[in-house]
C-alpha cells in the first residue's frame, strides 16, 4: 500500500489506502477492455461476468441474493436514488438519526420539501457506552420516544461516523416490523461494510448503502446498496438509464397512448447508465486481500486490538477524552479536547499532526478529532500517535 | 491506441478507444492520490485543482463559463438530474424527439408520469436531406408542428445517434425563446461533443448532457453536463450529497423548525459526492491529444472525409442503401439492408463482420447498421469495411 509508505495514517473512515494490487488489476482491465473491445461483441460477455462477480462478492458480504444488490457511485447514490422512488404521503416523517452524515440529512431534507414530509430526530449522538447491551437499550429506548404514528422512514447509520459506536440495526428493524406503517429502514453503512461483519444488518434493512472506498480499501467511485423485497416492489425508477432498462433498445412506448413497464425489478432498477467498469476489478481484489487476513468477525478483532490500545493511551494524555466510556466496538476512535482555552482546536490539532505526516481528521459535531485504526495499523503507528498528541499538549 | 491494434473499429459513437497516455495519466494520477493522500491536508488542493482543471476544460468546449459546469458519471445523469429538479406543473408538456436514446426517453416517461406531464413526438428522424438549410428548416417545420402552448420542455439531440443527422440547436432555442413558456431545451449531446464544434448549441441549450468516453476517447464513468442560467436558477437539487452542499459539515438545519439554503448554486447542485477522481486526468489527456490534431472544426472535416468515403462506397454495394441523402454531416454512417429476405438482417451482417474483426453495430430504430469514422479510421479500413460488406452480400 503506497499510500501508507510515506506517511502515519489514521483517516481509514475518510478512504481507505489502494493495494498496488488493485491499481493494477483496474490498470489490466482497462487493457483488456481495448483488447476485447471497447465496444464489440467480444466485450459483453466479459463486462457481464465483471458484473456478475462484483455484484456476487457484494450481495456475499450484505446476505442477500444478487438480485437484492444495486451498483452504485457512491453512498449517497445508493442512499437517495430508491428513497426518491418510493410511494410517500404529505406528513410521513423522516426520522432522522443525529449521527448522520450531513450529505444524507440534505438529501433528506430536500426530500421532506418536495413531498411535504416532516422531519424528526433520533438522538442516538449522548449515548456513550459501548457495553453491547446498554448501546443496544439506549438506542431502543430513543427508537421509543422518537416514533410517530406518521413515521414512514428510520435513517440510522450501523456505525456512526462520529461517536463510532455500533447500532443494533437487527433490532432496530424488527421494532419497526411492530410499528403500525413498517416504517422503511435506511441505513447508512458507510463506516461498517469492510470493518464490521454486516450481513445481519444488511439483509434486515430496506437500504443499506455502503462504498468500497472506505474500510474495503478499494477505488473511489464503486459502491453498492442492498435493498430489501419491499423495496424492490415499491420504489420506482429515478434516475433512468439504459442499465435499468429490460432491453436497452425499448423505452417502453407502445405507440400513441399506450406503454409497458421497460424497467428492471431487480437491483439493477437503481443503476443508471455507464460507470467505470475497471472499478469493479480494483474493488474485488482489495476485497480478496482483506478476506486473506480473515472473515469479517476475525478482521474486526484486529481492528479492536488497534482501537483498544489507541482509547487506553488516550486515557493517560492529559487535556484529551475519548468519547466513548469503554474501548471502541469498531476501529473509529473519536476524542475532545477538554480545555480548548489554551490554544488548541481539533482542527488546529489535526494541522500540526499533518505536519509531521500523522493525519487524522476533526469533525464538527461533537467538536472532536477521529483516528481510525485498520488491519494495516501497528502498535508502532499508535504509539507515535499518542507521543505526538502527548507533546503538543504538554 | 491498444484498442485499434487488432481490430477495425466502427463503434466511436457506443465507446471510443483510449490512448495509451491516457491509461497511464489516470494509473499516475491514482499513484498520486496514495502519495498525498488519499485523505490527508495535502490531497485537497491536489484534487481541487485537477477538478477546477477538467471543468474549466469542458466549460470551454462547451462555450460556457466553468460555473455553469457539472461534472457527471454519464450522460444518463447529465440529463436527468437537472430535470428532476425542475418546477413542473401537471398538464406541462415534454416534446421528445423521435430520435432520442431510449435511457432519456424512459426517464422522461418517468417523470411525466410521476409529475402528471403529458409526452408529445418531435418527427425528425424522417428527415434525410444533410444539406444544411434543408435539414434546419424540416427541423423548424417539425417543431413548428409540434409545439403547442403547453410545451414545457424540448429534448432533442445535437447529433442524431440513428440517421446521423446535425439538429440546429441554436435555431431551435431561439424559436423557443418566442414561445410564451418559453420551453426548456435540453440536448443529449452524446454523440457531438469530440465529434463537433459544439460551443455555440451548447451555451444556447439549458441542458446540454455529454459523455467523454465516446467521441472525446477519455475512460468511462465521467461526462459533464452544461447548464443555462435559468436552470441553474430554478432547478432544486436532486440527488444531494456533500459534493453539493456549500460546507460539506452543513446539512442546512439550524435547529427545530428552522434551516438555511445549504446548496451550491453553480454546477456543483448536480454533482453528488465521491467519484473516481483519477478519471478526470484520462479525460484531460485525451481532449489534449485532440486538440494536438487540430481544432473542433479541422477535426470534423478530417471526420467527414472518411464517413464521406464511406457513404460514397456504400452507394456501389448493391442491396444496402444509405439512410442519408447526401454524404453525412459528422462520422455517424448509418445503413440500410435494402432486402432482408436474402437471410441478412442487420444484427447477423455485425456478426459475420464482428468475425472478421471489423465492428459496427446494429439499430433498432430504424433497423439499420451504423458506422461511425473519427479522426483515427483510415481510408484503408474503410476500404476494408466496404470489401467485407460487398463479400457477404454477394
């Protein structure tokens, strides 16, 4: 990983580094994209199986069958492209986590406006405890108060991008199976596919968008959304394309007056038109590279061991405290600054890091800094963190 | 061109090859990223400067200032994206050209049925004259037809993907300017942009959609797409996310109730958030190595050269029949089987051809073949496509 040579890195959460690997596996496909084609007979086939195998590795990694999986460009694509298609009534209520990523909020935001929708919040962003069960009681018991007769949509990320705490989505969609409209569940799976073992979350959500250019450590600009059957069923076309199109050739006119259905009922509804196909080889083999390390529950050990020695560090630096009571349930490590008085700010913090090639990130709301440790993070790696976080504030 | 080492190629108007240079800018540009970035203070200006230098580039092509410039995946999303954004009202016309893709046309018909609008047929690809002002006056004549005081929208390609035909764009939206509505003009510019000098129609049009993987011989998955002012003005955003927003940590809500405008205002309203960065230095390399030809105008004349050629060959094979009256106005060279009884249809004829290693490909609408020459096709392969073409209809 080139990207990590010459630099400390702990921004995994904001992309992740490229194996040398992949940027040659996108580099030969290309090659072979002008060998067979670029657009003859020869090419189809092949584009089809680059297809089919990404899709495949994909829906793997969500639990659900292929059909289930759309390709997409990005997060907010996947989050937003089936969210426009569905059937709402003026007064549904969006009930938005206060965790979300503020792309997702405007878009739903912008959503509310359009169709008279009202928006409502989850507060998940006050729970600090990581202990799994009291997490999981103080998200349910937000879930509680926050749910309206009107509620139509919970948008709630699996893990959240600020606090980094895990939230239990399984449960979360089986409260709402009990909720008299079924509310749809998105989720925002932007930190957890590549960090987390998502499959449960993934296949009891309706939307569960993620992109490969965070944890999975692939190229920017391929990601994917599981959707759930009713999804599928209820969601019309947005955007529209010839790939979400039966045949390429029929728009489905009929003559004058008259019309069928021309449109895909698979995931393939929401992919829109041509993307850049070499991606999906970059992707799958950074995807091969993690999985040579282990499945998902073994990686995320690792990643635990990283944080774990990161939040306990944290503990000795006077002038800092990590957000979260007890070590990390994922690989995000979030942590304030007690007296900002006397100088400093994340975003100050995060400068003078940079300067000497340790680069983690601020965020605004809660007003904090955010490492991310990885498969790829070392011991070494967190101690030069915390001797460099110690010596500026001293 | 590793794309024309083993083959004659005809299929610039489905996908252009890509330059080896080209290859390798985007292979460096992505080593680039891992040696900044890829999320680090030191990659932001790096990448701001490569997407301020791609748009102002297409900005140019297009006649337009870089503000009125969106960065896309497709031409798909070019199209549509604005569109959604637009303030229909039930009953609103959308006149829909005859010859336009069937992707845009579904998509239309999506949004006429979700926005109650009504789909009316511009008639021109009847049309067959290339002779210039006979071509633009069926045109006007077409559109003169056609309007009615509901006309809402124009959609109409700059050049047609089927007869080959240049529409005049600039004509059509000054009659639009006459029109009470005044109807929005938007143009898939799919198979113009690197084929055409298209800065005059695409500053006169509202949305002017294009692609680079085609006629421009970038990589695949980034296009771009020009808007007038008045869109930019009434257009709401559609898919959001942070590469729309004005400060990416600000989703526009100022608390219970309460909000602010967190949008862009320029072309960035339509861009989404994260694609595949390193593509926009493909495309540079490639309109760069264009331009190292000569100038839009010189380059279609070269252009016209060989489809003239071509056209003219085609007169002496006995059984195919041009679809054009005179020699093609650009490099699209579409074709006719005069009598499908003899066993040959058109998609049969690509494959014995696709055999050979000669590609073109088959239409639907009209059921034809189609040949596209551009500045790289040869007098010889030419030759070479018309000896083939004789052989198997002898």
């Amino acid at each position: 990983m080139p990207a990590l040579a010459n630099k400390t890195y702990f921004n995994y959460g904001g992309q992740g580094p490229l194996p040398s690997p992949s940027l040659a596996a996108i580099t030969e496909s290309w090659q072979c994209i002008q060998e067979l084609g670029p657009f003859t007979g020869s090419i189809w086939p092949w584009l089809a199986a680059q297809t089919q195998g990404v899709r495949g590795d994909l829906a793997a990694i969500c639990g659900v069958p292929p059909h289930r999986l759309a390709l997409t460009e990005n997060v907010s694509s996947g989050c937003v492209l089936p969210l426009w298609g569905l059937p709402w009534q003026g007064g549904d209520e969006l009930l938005i986590s206060d965790c979300e990523h503020p792309g997702v909020v405007a878009a739903c935001r912008e959503l509310a406006h359009r169709e008279g929708l009202k928006l409502s919040t989850l507060a998940v962003g006050s729970i600090r405890s990581v202990s799994g069960e009291a997490t999981d009681a103080a998200v349910l018991d937000a879930l509680e108060q926050a749910l309206s007769p009107h509620t139509r949509l919970v948008v709630l990320s699996h893990l959240l991008w600020n606090t980094g705490l895990v939230m239990p989505i399984e449960a979360v969609a089986r409260r709402l199976e009990h909720h008299p409209r079924h509310p749809w569940l998105l989720v925002d799976a932007a930190q957890s596919v590549g960090s987390l073992p998502v499959a449960a979350a993934a296949s009891a959500a309706d939307i569960y968008a993620f992109t490969g250019h965070k944890w999975c450590c692939g190229p920017e600009g391929l990601g994917g959304v599981a959707l759930s059957e009713r999804i599928l069923n209820a969601s019309r076309p947005t955007l529209g394309g010839w790939r979400s199109l039966t045949n390429e050739n029929d728009a489905g006119l009929d003559g004058p007056g008259g019309g069928h259905d021309p449109w895909h009922h698979d995931g393939r509804r929401f992919e829109v038109a041509t993307s850049c196909a070499p991606l999906m080889a970059g992707l799958r083999c950074s995807l091969e590279l993690l999985d040579a390390v282990g499945g998902a529950p073994a990686r995320l050990a690792l990643i635990r061991e990283r944080s774990s020695q990161l939040w306990l560090g944290l503990q000795a630096i006077p002038g800092l405290k990590a957000l979260l009571q007890e070590p990390p349930p994922a690989g995000l490590v979030s942590f304030e600054l007690e007296c900002e008085g006397r100088g400093h700010t994340p975003a100050s913090l995060v400068e003078k890091l940079g300067e000497q090639g340790v680069w983690l990130r601020s965020l605004d709301d809660p007003h904090c800094l955010r490492a991310c440790t990885h498969l790829t993070t070392t011991s070494e790696e967190v101690e030069q963190l915390l001797a460099a976080l110690s010596s500026l504030l001293e």
